[in-house]
C-alpha cells in the first residue's frame, strides 16, 4: 500500500516539475502566409511540403505561383566530398561530406521575406575498401539526414517570419 501511494506521489511530483518547467510540446506550425509556393529542390521540396501540408495551422502548399501568398524558391543544392585521414598506404580512411543549399522566402512580386540564405552542413563518413555495401548505405543515409536538417531549419526560419512585408504601393 505505502509502495502504492509512493508511486502515485512521485507521478504527481514529477508532473508538477514539467508544467513549472515550461515544457509544452511544440504544435503545428503558424506562419505568416496562408498559400505557399515551392520551386526547386527535388526530394527537399516534397519534403517540406509534406512538412507544412501535415504540421501547421491553415497553411497549404499550392501548385501555381500565381496562387501564393510566399513563394519558397529553392536556388542551388550542392555535395562535396573531400578525404580527410589517409592509411599508411596512402588510401583514404575518412571522407568529410559538405552539403550546401541556397534558398529565399518571396513575395509573389518577388520582394525578399527572407532573403537569400545558404545553409551549409557537414559529416564526416568512415571509409573501408572491404566494406563497399555498408559504406555506400552509410553515405546515403547521411546525405538523407544533412538534407532533413536543412529542410527542419528552412521550416523554423519560415516560422520565424512573424509579418508579410507591406505591398507595394499602385502606380
């Protein structure tokens, strides 16, 4: 019976520590446009739509640019590997893979929201010549985590836009 109240007791303290804490969990998502347009990034692209369409509030992902309240204009992804360790022999032990991605936030008049921006990332891959199959599998898998990384802090900087700017005045 003590065991029975000690359980409860402790369940409920810790309860109490975590909503004095702060912690909440994050929810979906607000940004500060309705209708988003994606250009460019391939898988990243479908990525971050699946991202918006599944975890924001009313934001949706359109097909036409004409539709869109900000347009997410993905410019350039690029992949670098260069050999960092060398064996005694002189083969290459350790490989440091750099991706890179350019993007901007846009009006559909085109002026900036969030303007161009590169996110770079690095890993490091482990080489074996004995070990071709795992080795090919690892470098995939890491390219899928740096590009998840980049699409994860696209989306914060897209929540972070608290206002659209101002539209243009008529001529």
């Amino acid at each position: 019976m003590t065991r029975r109240i000690f359980g409860w007791m402790a369940l409920l303290g810790c309860a109490l520590a975590l909503s004095a804490c702060g912690f909440q969990l994050r929810g979906a998502s607000e940004y500060a446009f309705k209708r988003l347009y994606i250009s460019g990034g391939g898988l990243m692209a479908i990525d971050i739509s699946r991202y918006v369409r599944y975890g924001s509030k009313g934001t949706v992902v359109v097909t036409e640019p004409k539709d869109a309240d900000a347009r997410l204009e993905i410019l350039n992804t690029t992949s670098s590997r260069t050999a960092v360790s060398l064996d005694a022999n002189g083969q290459a032990r350790e490989y440091e893979i750099r991706n890179s991605y350019t993007f901007q936030l846009v009006t559909p008049d085109g002026r900036p929201i969030i303007p161009l921006s590169t996110i770079r990332l690095t890993r490091n891959l482990p080489y074996s010549d004995s070990e071709a199959t795992a080795r090919d599998t690892e470098a995939a898998l890491l390219a899928r985590d740096m590009q998840k990384d980049a699409v994860d802090q696209i989306i914060r900087r897209m929540e972070a836009v608290k206002s659209m700017p101002a539209p243009k005045p008529e001529e």
